[in-house]
C-alpha cells in the first residue's frame, strides 16, 4: 500500500474512531442520569463501547505508520493525543466538553490534510532539473515565466 492510500485508510479510521467516541459519549449523558445507574450502564453502552474498541484497535494499528509519515514530511505528530483520552472520566455535570477536545480534533484534521496534500500522486512527471526550459519563440515575458517555472 502507498502512501496515498495508507492517507486515506488513516483519514477513515480517525473518522470512525471520532465517531464512536461521540456516540459513547451521547449514550453515557443519556443513561447516566437514570435511576439504577450504576446496574445498567454496562449493558446500555455495550454496542458503544465495542465499536470505540473496535475503532481504537484499528487506529492503534496505524499509528506506527503514522508517526512515521509525519516524520518524513516534516509534521507534528497529533495522532497519540487521540488514543489518550479516557471516557466516562467525568459526570456530565462536571464537564461538557467531549473527552477529544476540538483543539486535538483540528490539530489531526489539519494534520491528514497535510499528508494527504504531501502523498498526492502528479500524473505529469516533471522535466529533468539540469534540462534547460523548452523556448518556443514567444514573447520575452513568456519566456522568462517559462525559464521560472
């Protein structure tokens, strides 16, 4: 698998895990107010809790990968922030933000967008660097955008 590919099979699995995470969170505000609590939450956030693990599994899976892409085209690493968090830490009274902050959330978003824009794939291959530009006797502000670019 490529880079590109590897890019987006990443962008996948950081949405799915992001989504899990939100729908744990929606059921645990939902539930945890109820009486008996503490005798139904396990089996209430059952399906949630599967698929966060499910989603974290996969993301854990990626994230070698990731850390080294990011080395390679010069990026900030934002990716283990996200498998850090802890759900069900606080009461929904406590807190109201989620356990992935929206900073984290938009430091990986901006993040895949970099690796994606730096793994594109060009489908012109560029001139060799040492070949001098193709003069095709136009004017002379032709020329020089050409001998520029």
């Amino acid at each position: 698998m490529d880079d590109r590919e590897f890019t987006l099979e990443l962008r996948d699995a950081v949405q799915q895990y992001l989504a899990a995470v939100d729908a744990w969170e929606a059921a645990y505000q939902k539930y945890y107010r109820l009486p008996g609590y503490a005798d139904r939450v396990s089996e209430d956030l059952a399906a949630e809790h599967a698929e966060y693990l499910d989603s974290r599994r996969r993301l854990e899976g990626l994230l070698p990968r990731a850390r080294g892409l990011c080395f390679k085209h010069g990026l900030r690493d934002p990716f283990p922030t996200l498998v850090r968090g802890s759900l069900g830490q606080h009461a929904p009274q406590e807190r109201d933000t989620s356990a992935i902050g929206r900073s984290e959330r938009l430091a990986v978003s901006d993040c895949l967008m970099e690796l994606a824009a730096a793994c594109q794939e060009w489908s012109s291959q560029p001139a060799a660097p040492d070949a001098p530009p193709a003069s095709n006797g136009g004017n002379w502000l032709r020329r020089l955008v050409d001998y520029l670019y």
